[in-house]
C-alpha cells in the first residue's frame, strides 16, 4: 500500500485523537492534558522521547534504519504546536470544547493529530528512513513564543547534531478552496510586536476640562496618527499594520480620568520597516503628549520575526506536494499578515511553512470564519493528508540528503 492510503486508513484514529483534543483545549505553555494524550499516542511506536523543562513539549526522535548508526545521518525536523485560545467556542460541531473560554480556534488540534499520525507512518517504514525524524509538538505559539522556549530546551539538536531541514503545517479555516495546500518562498508571515501605552494626564471635572489635563482626547489623537505615520513614514510597497485592538479610561462620563491606555499590533513585512517602526512610533506618541502637557509611557516589545521559509527546501515541499497530492497546490502571491514563532526555527535551520485549507467542503472560502473566530470550522477529511505529507516530507528529504553527508 502507499503511503497515503496508509494514512488514510489511519483517519478514523486521527479524527478521534483531534476530537478529543478538541474538547479539552489548554492554553499557553502548560498543557498537561495535550501532552499526556501525546506521550500516550507515542507510546511503543519506538521513538526516543523527551519532554519539556520549561514547559509541557513533547520531543520525540525516530532513528531510522536504512544507514547504519555510526554514519552521518540527516536530520528532518517537524513540528506541530499544541495550544488553544481564549475564546468562548460558538463553532455548532459536535465536539465541541467543554472548557469555558477556551477553544482551539486556530486548529492546532489538527496539527498534533496530524503529527501523531506521521509518526504511526513514520514508524512502520523506520526501515527505509535514511535519517533521523524529530517530531516537535509544541506548546504555547498563541502569543508565548513556545518555539524559543523549545529552541533552549534542546528541540533543534535533539537527534544528536542540528536538523538540516525543518517544516510545518499549518490548517485554515478560510482563504483558499478546501484540501488545497499554499507555500510561499521568503517572506510567508510578517513580524510581531506589541505595543503598549499609558497617557498620564490629570484628572477633573468633565465641565471644565480646561482646569484639568485630559488623557483621553491625547488618546485618541495618537490612535489617529498612528495610521497617518503609516502613509507619511513608510513606503507603501513595504507595507506595515498597526491595530489597536484594546483602548481604555475612565469610569464615568462626567469626569476625566487621571490616566488612558492603549494597546496595539505591529505588523511588518521587513526587518528594515521593523526597526524603523521602533524608533519612529515611539517618538510619534511622546511628542503628541508633550505637546499637549502630558506625558505618555510606551512600551514596545519585539515578539515574532518575519517567519522566511527557504527557497530550496519550499521548492522541495511544493515536488512533495504535487507527488500526493496532483492540482492541489498554490503559491501565495502576497505574504500573510499574521505571525509564527515557527519563525524561530527557521532562522536557524532551513525549511518551509505550508498552509492547508480545511475548509468545509461546499463552503466559500471567502466568506467562512478565519482562524480564530469563535465560529472558525475545520474539516476533519484533511487530516489524512497532512499526516500523510509530514511523513512524506521526512522519508523523501532525508533520503535526499543522505548521500551528502
């Protein structure tokens, strides 16, 4: 049988493991829960397995059999992240989370499944992999940067040297037709950082705001001018985002406040436009609450760089792809304007990020909820092929790499 139809008789066991996964979804880097299902999804498939210091991962190496032990053997790394969300699940499925407030809304409950099920694969054909197969799962990529947590536990040489290829899947639950798979070479993601501001002004009677310093109105002129520096500081054809997605003050409409705060994305597209960024918006607010008579705290913290996939090894991903799974591979011609801690791992190994779409089937793809809407579906009929591509990716690159080592 293939490799595929291996996967596929597997499906009915990752759908179950997904399910499960998805009714009990754990946030941040402490999922005891996830990793107990994992470890025991692992169990006596005969990989080395380690688990985390600083947080909840699962690391797992396959040697395989096909070189003998005392060669050089390539290493092929993938890695599924783990994590839900905060959000109060509203999707209708009928495993749905039964944790208030929390749900895998950006379905990396298909990922881990899907992960497993390579590693089943993996497994069975430990006799033909010409290498060694690090799984990472990974906790904590919603906004705790679960990768630089793995990076210094050891993930990137746990087989022994440093992996020579890395990859990762990632699902959809919009954008692009159902069971179709997206690459892009270079920049795929953009950056990530946090920005963080309190006006300091003082506060008085909404009657006579003369007679106090009004942070709100200071507020709000910066929310505004951040969008003008945009269009006045950084060239259009390198774009950059900034949302502000948290804003607050007060109490009480007949009085002014003693302080206003705010919070905001920074999206950017190159390391050049995201070191501007750090200066310029920094400048741009203190000089708004000084000219005002104000004073303005602002924190900027660097999150997530660019995630940038190689040119070779997404060349490679796109033959796998099209050698499973013919006609159902697109190039995306614009970056994503979300970010990735996978970005850590490709800047120290090559290798490729590849988007999936499990979109329902017979749904538009335009118009179903995104990645972490509280509606966001996942079409379980995807998972086969994932798992099937991961395992793929690992028998084929490594069996590439072999004789240059």
């Amino acid at each position: 049988m293939t490799l595929l139809q291996d996967a596929r008789d597997l499906q009915g066991e990752i759908a179950a493991l997904r399910h499960d996964l998805h009714r009990e979804p754990e946030i941040g880097l402490d999922l005891p829960r996830t990793q107990e299902r994992v470890l025991a999804a692992l169990d006596g498939l005969g990989f080395e397995v380690t688990t985390g210091t600083e947080t909840t991962s699962v690391t797992a190496v396959l040697r395989g059999g096909a070189l003998p032990r005392e060669a050089t053997r390539p290493v092929v790394l993938l890695r599924a992240d783990m994590d839900g969300l905060p959000v109060q699940e509203r999707s209708g499925v009928d495993y749905t989370s039964r944790i208030d407030g929390a749900m895998h809304a950006c379905g990396h409950d298909l990922h881990t499944a899907m992960l497993v099920g390579a590693a089943t694969l993996l497994a069975d054909r430990r006799h033909t992999l010409a290498g060694d197969v690090v799984l990472m799962f990974q906790p904590g990529e919603e906004g705790f940067d679960g990768a630089a947590h793995m990076v210094r536990e050891g993930v990137l040489d746990a087989a022994g040297r440093r992996a020579d290829a890395a990859y990762a899947l990632h699902v959809f639950s919009s954008l692009a037709p159902h069971g179709q798979f997206v690459t892009r070479p270079g920049v795929m993601m953009s950056a990530s950082d946090g920005l963080f501001v309190t006006v300091h002004g003082a506060g008085g009677h909404g009657s006579a705001p003369h007679l106090a310093k009004d942070p709100v109105t200071v507020a709000a002129e910066m929310v505004l001018a951040l969008q003008t520096m945009l269009t006045r500081q950084f060239d259009m054809f390198d774009p950059a985002v900034i949302t502000v997605g948290k804003l607050a003050a007060g109490a009480k409409r007949n009085v002014i406040p003693d302080t206003a705060e705010f919070d905001a994305t920074i999206r950017t597209f190159s390391d050049a436009h995201r070191a501007r960024m750090q200066q310029v918006v920094p400048r741009l607010l203190e000089g708004i609450a000084y000219a005002h008579g104000l004073e303005a705290e602002v924190r900027y913290e660097a999150e997530y760089p660019l995630t940038v996939t190689d040119l070779a090894e997404t060349d490679f991903a796109e033959g796998s792809i099209a050698e499973l799974f013919d006609g159902r591979h697109a190039r995306l011609a614009q970056p994503l304007s979300g970010s990735e801690d996978f970005s850590r791992i490709l800047a120290e190994v090559p290798g490729s990020f590849i988007g999936l779409s499990a979109v329902p089937p017979g749904t538009d793809p335009a118009t179903t909820a995104f990645n972490h809407s509280p509606f966001a579906t996942f079409d379980d009929s995807v998972l086969a092929d994932g798992a099937a591509l991961y395992a793929h990716l690992a028998l084929t690159r490594s069996a590439e790499l072999a004789p240059r080592l």
